[in-house]
C-alpha cells in the first residue's frame, strides 16, 4: 500500500511559482470547431476544452494511431512491402500503390501521415498486422494503453464506418503518445521529401503558417468535417491542439496555439537525477540510499500559479542489497490542488550488504549454515 512519508524525503510540499505574464488572464478564443482542446504536451493538463469528450468521426487522424502501432510492431523501417491487390484502388486520398508493388514501410508511413494515403494504411496494417483486422485490433488494444475510453477504431484509414470514433480528449492523448516516439514525431513534421519515385508534400498548412508548429495530421470526410491534430513547440513548452468538426480548423489553431503561448509559460519543477531525499537501508554498507527523480518534468503554469508536491511511498525503509534506479514511490505534482503529473522516485546509489553485520541478509544465510 502507498504511503505519505515525510520525515526522512524532506520538502513534502514543493512550491513554485512563474512571475506574472499580465495582470489579467486574457479570456480563451472562440473558435468555428464542434469539440476542441488544448493540452500541455509535457503533463497532460488540459488548457482549454470545448466538448472534448464527445464521441465524434475523426477522419483521416485516425492514421496517427496507425503510425503509432506500426513502429511499435518491430518492423524495420527498411522492410520491403508487397502490395496486395485488396490494398490499392481504396476510395479517397491516395498515393497510388499498385498492386504487386514493392515499396518501403518507410515510405507508405510518409505516404499514411503527409499525403494521407488511404492506400498506405492498409498496406502498413496488412504487413505490419498480418491482416488488416488483426492491426485494427491492436489499435484498439493501443488505445486501451493510452486512457482512450471514448474511442473505437474499425480501420486504419478513417474512413466513416460505424465503431470508428474518438473524441477531442483521446486525440490529444494519442498525439502525446506519438510525439514521444521520435521516428513518428520527425515524420509528421517534414514538410516535404522524395522517396523513389513518389514526393510526398505535408497536406498540414501549420507547418508554413505557424512559428513553432512540429506536425501532424488533418483529416476531413463529409460527415467528419475537418479535423485537425497539431503540436507547436516555443520556448521550453510544447502544446497540443485538436480540433474535430472545424470549418476553420487553421484559424482555430492558431487562435488556441496563440492563447496558449501568451497565458503560459515553461516552469520545470524536476530534473532525472536531482535528488528528493533519503532512506534508511537495513544490512547495508551504508545506513541510508539517496532516493531521486527518474525523469524530467516540466509543466506550462499561467502567471501566479504554483505546483505543489508530495511524496508518495510504496516504502519507507530499505533492506540491503539496494540496487540503483530500484522505484521506491511517485512525486504527484498538483497545480489548484488537482493532480498535474507523477515522476518515479527511486533508489540513487547501489548499496551493497554489510557481511559483518548479523542483521543483514547474508549474515543471516551465513547464521543458518554456522549455527552462530
């Protein structure tokens, strides 16, 4: 069971606080889209929502999850894709594949995410699945990882279909996800590139539009409307934009993007490495292990803001041998008192155990064979 432990990890409360950006907030955009969000990359923190979790037809976003699970799969990005007939010829946007064509999966991921080729994500999800169905599942098994409970997906492609739908909050979840895997993120944010025979051009406008912008994908069906996930990057703080049903989807992100970047500012509050306390180790060469953040972290807070800490403990003492990097606890940082991010804590050293003292575990073993 976790616990609260205060006495040995010193500073149970953390604040920190940015100067002010303005006086007064400025009040949010309004913007053309059904549902909407703006998430802070880095924890998660929702900015702004507009009926972000109503069930809604995503188009061809959809095909971020696509990219997702197939560099997740284990292929090589060198791999050799054979067209299968039931590939090519797909209704909508395309790039053209032939069936009995050799491509590479690098290729038709440039193809699924910058031309949006419905073709390419049947042929990544053919290949990278064994079939189709079986990739879609895998999808839906990724989307259960992510927190995605207000999401089904039924192809990899977007097209309307029934089961096929996600909802603002989700997309920003799956965008999150997909700007951590680093061969997905530097895909979606290429403007343009030549591959064999194929140019493949960002159908994203952002990219030319927006300082800061890093990616990554539009999508648009007659009953989708247009939808758009983007992420922009400026100094220090990474926001994520979804639109669903925007008839000025471009405007909207530029409007949100511009709100976000002028109300909040980058605080870190952690870094991998920097050191939250000590533990006592029982048996051990030495009597306490320095106990320390795994990761970095740093969150987008408006002017006046503070994060709060707190620790929490899954134990409180340690029994040698101790092995560094061994997770001990979360911090849970918390901004107006509702839970922001959580960091592993753990072990900062290794500590061996101590052959003289009776107390330790091999004492112990060493007391059982001498009878001592």
């Amino acid at each position: 069971m976790k616990r609260l432990f205060s006495i040995v990890l010193t500073g149970l409360l953390l604040y920190r606080a940015l100067p002010a950006v303005r006086a007064e907030g400025a009040a949010p955009p309004q913007i053309s889209a059904a549902s909407a969000v703006l998430m802070d990359a880095g924890t998660g923190r929702v900015l702004y929502e507009k009926d972000s979790h109503t069930h809604r037809l995503i188009a061809s976003t959809t095909k971020l999850m696509t990219a997702l699970v197939a560099l997740e799969s284990g292929h090589s990005l060198d791999e050799t894709v054979t067209v299968a007939s039931e590939w090519a010829g797909v209704e909508g946007s395309s790039i053209y594949l032939s069936p009995g064509e050799e491509i590479s999966l690098e290729a038709l991921l440039y193809g699924l995410l910058l031309r949006s080729g419905n073709d390419a994500a049947l042929a990544i999800a053919g290949h990278c699945g064994g079939t189709v169905e079986n990739f879609v599942a895998q999808m839906n098994r990724k989307a259960g990882e992510l927190g995605m409970a207000d999401s089904g997906f039924a192809n990899p492609n977007g097209l309307d279909a029934e089961g096929h739908y996600s909802c603002a909050y989700d997309m920003a979840l799956l965008a999150a996800a997909c700007l951590e895997n680093e061969e997905l993120a530097r895909i979606a944010a290429t403007k343009s590139i030549t591959l064999g025979t194929r140019t493949f051009t960002n159908h994203n406008k952002l990219l030319w539009r927006y300082e800061g912008c890093i990616g990554m994908k539009t999508g648009y069906t007659e009953h989708a409307g247009r939808t758009l996930v983007s992420a922009a990057r400026r100094d220090g703080v990474t926001l994520i934009c979804v639109t669903l049903n925007a008839p000025s989807d471009w405007a909207d992100h530029t409007a949100l993007f511009d709100y976000g970047f002028a109300e909040y500012q980058a605080c870190p509050l952690t870094r991998t490495g920097e050191r939250a306390g000590q533990l006592p180790v029982y048996g051990g060469l030495e009597p306490v292990c320095p106990i320390e953040m795994a990761e970095d972290l740093t969150a987008a807070l408006s002017a006046g803001e503070r994060a709060e800490v707190s620790y929490e403990l899954t134990q409180t003492t340690l029994t040698a041998p101790v092995s560094a990097g061994t997770q001990v606890g979360e911090a849970v940082y918390y901004v107006n008192s509702v839970e922001l991010a959580r960091v592993p804590l753990v072990t900062g050293k290794t500590v061996p155990c101590d052959l003289a003292e009776p107390s330790s575990l091999l004492g112990k073993i060493w007391e059982r064979i001498t009878g001592l």
